[in-house]
C-alpha cells in the first residue's frame, strides 16, 4: 500500500472575527515565539557533537518540522478564509454565526449550539462546524420548524426552538442582535 491519499474535503472557507484572531495570533505565538526557541535548542543540541545518537536533537527537528507545518498551513489557510461579522438579512433563519437552541425530539434534551467554520470548532463550549451533518441539516430552518440529521449514532428528529445572532463592534464588544417577531 502507497502512501497516497485521496485529498481531504475541502472546508467552508467561512470564519467568525473572533476565530481569525484567534488563528492570526497562534500563527504569531508560532512564527514569534515557540519558533525562534526550538531553533536555538536545536542550536544547541547540534552543537553537542554525533547527531546520530543524540536524541534532543532528533526531538528538535521533529519539533521545528510540526511548527513549520503548521505555520505554513495558517498561512494559506488565513489568506483564503472569508471572515463573516454581519448577521443575515434574515435573522430569523439559521446561518453561519447563529446561536441555535434546539430540542431533541426522541428525549426531550435541549442543546444550545453556535455554527462557526471548521477552523474554530469546539465541543466544549458548543460551537459546531458549518460542514457538520447537524448543522447542514438546520440551515435556513426558522424557530419552531422540525428537521431530520443523520449523526453518527443513527438519524435523529429534532426542533429549531431558538435562533439568535451576535456581532462584534468597533470596540470589540458583543451585544447580541434582537430576535425577530
């Protein structure tokens, strides 16, 4: 068997104002910070003589080689995301950015959810990918409206109960956008 692999799926090429930072300021912390400081341990480590058998410095190169990928990956992938700070005409409808409140029709469970890009997922806090299946499946859907998503554990019946959108303002401060009628 090869080494080739088919190419991933392209993402969303949509990110929120909070999640650019946040990308833009790892990419700095790398570039900045953690590079220059394995470059001068690896220094070091070279300097210690046969490389062969010296094992921080194998641990070094391996460590600058994963930072180096990694910067070059936020450097395209900064370049081609689209950043989004404007909630929709219809904010009654479920888009990019929204906070969503939606009820599990088999146990009666409420989640709260917020669809941000893939860049920026976290299930700790409940921001859920745009290319999600749960999240494709509620797009455009407005509150009290059912819908069906295919999960990994089996398809499930849910309710859209609550739509709300944020924004970010010059002073960097959120206040959330009013709810429809």
């Amino acid at each position: 068997m090869g080494r080739w692999r088919p190419p991933p799926e392209r993402s969303t090429a949509l990110i929120t104002p909070e999640g650019h930072a946040r990308l833009k300021a790892e990419l700095d912390d790398l570039w900045r910070v953690q590079r220059p400081d394995v470059v001068k341990a690896l220094a070091a480590a070279a300097a210690e003589g046969d490389r062969s058998e010296n094992a921080e410095y194998t641990y070094r190169k391996k460590q600058l080689g994963g930072i180096d990928r990694r910067v070059r990956y936020l450097s395209k992938r900064l370049e081609s995301l689209r950043v989004v700070d404007t909630a929709p005409a219809d904010r009654n409808a479920v888009y990019f950015g929204a906070n969503v409140e939606i009820e599990d029709l088999g146990s009666g469970r409420l989640h709260r959810y917020r669809i941000v890009g893939p860049d920026e997922t976290d299930a700790t806090l409940g921001h859920i990918s745009i290319d999600s299946p749960l999240a494709r499946a509620m797009l455009k859907k407005q509150v009290d409206d059912e819908f069906e998503a295919t999960l990994p554990g089996g398809p499930v019946r849910m309710l859209l109960v609550d739509v709300s959108y944020e924004t970010i303002t010059s002073s960097q401060e959120r206040i959330p956008f009013a709810k429809g009628p």
